[in-house]
C-alpha cells in the first residue's frame, strides 16, 4: 500500500495532480481542501498522505494535505453505507475536518448536504452512522468542550479509521494520555496498537 507520496508537481487542476515522483507521474485525486492547503504550483515539491483505491475497473490514488483528513476520508468510505471515494472527496471539498466533525456533532444536516452529490437524507445518514454506530461524534464533542486533546481525538479517529472498534481505541488512548498527557498523535497510534496486539 502506498502511504504518501513526495514529488514534484506536474499538472495541477482542481481535485487532481499529477506529482513527478523520480521520473514517474502519479495522478492523484484530492478534495479542493486540500489541493488549497498544498497551494500546489507546476514544479513545487508537496507530499500527499495516500489512499491507494482498488475497484474492478480502476484503482485510484488519493492525497490529502494531512492524515486527519485522509482519515475523515477513509472514515466515510468505510464506515458509512452508500459513501464512496467521489462523495467522500465531496463532502472534504466542501468541509475542512474541524467543520465535518462540528457538522456531525451539532448534527447540522445542512452543513453536509451542500456538499456536491450530497442530499438531506445522505447527510442525515452520514450523521446517524457516525453518532451511533461508530461512536466518534461524543470524542469530538470531548475535544470541544477541552476535556480530551486534540492528539487524543485523531489517534482515536485514525484507528478506527483502520478498523479498530472505538471502545478498544479509546480505552487504550486514555490509558496512553494518563502517563503521557503531552503525547502527540503519532504517539498514542503506536502505542495504542501496541497494546492492542
């Protein structure tokens, strides 16, 4: 699996690059959030966090500025019924992470449902899933009100990204953030797998 990549950009065009990597072009599709965040001008060196999509009549590269969204992205497609890859890349275009994950906390259908492709009941769908069958919106709601971190809330997010159930995620982060509370995301993911091997 390819988990970043770090090139030179050949062509740019909203939501899709193509990065010079070595001699190798890659095309790369990305939400408009993104393809703002790495400002990605021809023969401008970026780095994508990767998302390598396999389907039986295509496989698709896509790259995020960083592994919160890449998460988000991942999260949607995974985790949510009827998401694919090109709605997922819809909603991040229209919403940055903070504002996804503020949208699904305040259950603000609205929020979502401007995003291209996205309707009310999808948006409604999206919200319902998240709040209870994943269980991530009350660890978002937490780093609101300040009474869990920042790190904390995306270790969580990122390993249930990878197919960790939220309760064995959060309750290895708590125990990792009890003796380290200054410990960065990177951390508490190694550590909270780890522990749960």
């Amino acid at each position: 699996m390819i988990a970043f990549l770090r090139g030179t950009v050949a062509e740019a065009m909203p939501q899709c690059l193509v990065l010079d990597v070595n001699g190798v072009g890659y095309e790369v599709q990305v939400p408009l959030s993104t393809f703002d965040a790495v400002n990605p001008m021809e023969g401008r060196m970026v780095t994508l966090k990767i998302h390598f999509h396999v389907r039986e009549n295509a496989q698709v590269l896509y790259g995020f500025a960083t592994d919160a969204e890449r998460d988000i992205f991942r999260l949607l497609i995974d985790r949510v019924s009827g998401i694919g890859p090109a709605t997922a890349i819809s909603i991040l275009s229209g919403l940055n992470v903070s504002a996804f994950k503020q949208a699904v906390v305040s259950g603000d259908v609205q929020a979502i449902a401007r995003a291209k492709g996205v309707g009310k009941r999808t948006a409604e769908r999206i919200i319902l899933e998240l709040k209870d069958k994943v269980g991530l919106a009350s660890t978002w709601e937490a780093q609101q009100q300040g009474t869990t971190t920042e790190a904390a809330g995306d270790a969580e997010l990122a390993l249930v990204a990878l197919g960790f159930k939220q309760t064995e995620a959060r309750k290895a982060i708590a125990a990792l953030v009890k003796e380290n509370p200054q410990a960065a995301t990177d951390e508490l993911i190694r550590g909270a797998l780890r522990r749960m091997s």
